[in-house]
C-alpha cells in the first residue's frame, strides 16, 4: 500500500447535501482513510470556468496502485470537481532502535527523574563506541567518525 495526498476543489453552486454525497462518492475508492480535512469555501486564484470560489477538501489515505487509477478516473468524469491533485507521498520512515532509545531517554529526562538522566548518558556512550571505528593502514593507525567528549 501507498500514502496519498488528495485535493479536490468542488463547484460552489453544489448545495451541501450534494457535495457530501459527491465526498462518500470519492471516500469510496480510498483503502484506509489516514485525515480528511474539509476546508471550506475559498476564493480561487484565478477564475475558472467563470467561478471565482470553490469548496476546497483534503484527504490523506493508504491504498493500492491499481485501486488509485480508477479513482482517478472517477474524479475526472465528475463535472462538479473542477480541479484535483493526486499526490503519492512518502511513508514515514522508521526510526532506528538506538534513536528510540535515546529518544526516549530524554523525554524522561526533560521530567526530570534521576533514572532518566542516567539512561540518556549511558545511551550516549553506546552512540559514541559506535562511531568510533579504527582502520589501520601501512603506516599507522587511523581513528575515523567523531567522538564527542
């Protein structure tokens, strides 16, 4: 599954009963509904089609490749949405177990417990044996990374 980021800009002269029905039309072809935002009615740019207001709605969802292409082929036979994006996103990148740990850590810390402060420090001495690697050439030793002190 992928993440999307959908903005439709339905026509002002759609009474309110119809634009809900025109949004479950278009909710139906998403997989999983992540945030839906309906923002409202919005002056337009530039006139389009002789409107210069439209009702503006953004929805982020998870879904299929294939399923996308027939949405999008449903958004563009609907006369009543003037102007769409369709934009695929990027998944949130999970976080490493080291940085979740330090992470972590200093939240405590910001609580201010004791315990805490000593799991960030000791967190941080994991961090720093880590990026310390030797590499030994013909002549002499060299340290590569940053050691912070």
């Amino acid at each position: 599954m992928e993440n999307y980021n959908l903005t439709i800009l339905i026509n002002n002269k759609v009474d309110e009963k119809g634009r809900e029905g025109l949004i479950d039309d278009v909710k139906k072809d998403f997989g999983n509904l992540i945030k839906e935002e309906l923002w409202g009615v919005r002056t337009l740019a530039y006139e389009i089609r002789h409107m210069d207001k439209a009702f503006y709605a953004n929805f982020e969802f998870e879904s299929e490749p294939a399923s996308v292409i027939t949405l999008d082929k449903n958004i563009r036979l609907n006369e009543d949405i003037i102007r769409y994006l369709l934009v695929r996103s990027k998944k949130a990148k999970r976080v490493k177990p080291a940085q979740e740990r330090r992470m972590a850590a200093r939240a405590a810390a910001r609580e201010g417990s004791v315990e805490a402060v000593t799991k960030v420090s000791e967190a941080t001495e994991e961090t720093k044996a880590e990026e310390v690697k030797e590499v030994k050439s013909t002549k002499r030793v060299v340290k590569i990374g940053s050691k912070k002190e």
